[in-house]
C-alpha cells in the first residue's frame, strides 16, 4: 500500500482480499489485477495509466477501465 505521505506498507494478503475489505469505500477501485488506487488521489488518467500524486502511475486493465471511470463519476 502507498500512503499519501509517500511511505510504502507491506500488507500479506491478496489483492481480492483487500478489494473485498474496501468493498464499503465507494473511493476505491481495482483497476487492473495488480493495482487498486484511492480515486481521491487521482490526479488524471491518460487512457492506458492512471497517475497518483506522489508521482505513482499504475496501468488500467481494458476490463477495469469502466469500472475507474463508473468510480469516478460517482465521486464527483
């Protein structure tokens, strides 16, 4: 997990796992197998890449990309 003040924390569980315990925060998405992000730290999306702040640029499966932009819309 990357936090917002840079600092990074291991966490030893799946990614399904979390996705699951986020399940309430309408914020946070899973947008590819490897990546879930908090669409309050969004800063833009370029089609393929979502860019974080602190300079964090993950990749957007074609199968997630509406997902992140049904998220963003809905937190907007």
């Amino acid at each position: 997990l990357y936090l917002r003040n840079g600092r990074k924390i291991i966490v030893s569980t799946n990614i399904q796992k979390l996705e699951e315990r986020f399940l309430p925060f309408r914020n946070m998405v899973r947008i590819h197998r490897s990546f879930m992000i908090n669409t309050q730290f969004l800063e833009y999306v370029d089609g393929v890449n979502a860019f974080l702040v602190n300079d964090i640029q993950c990749i957007i499966s074609r199968r997630k990309r509406i997902d992140l932009f049904k998220a963003i819309q809905i937190n907007n």
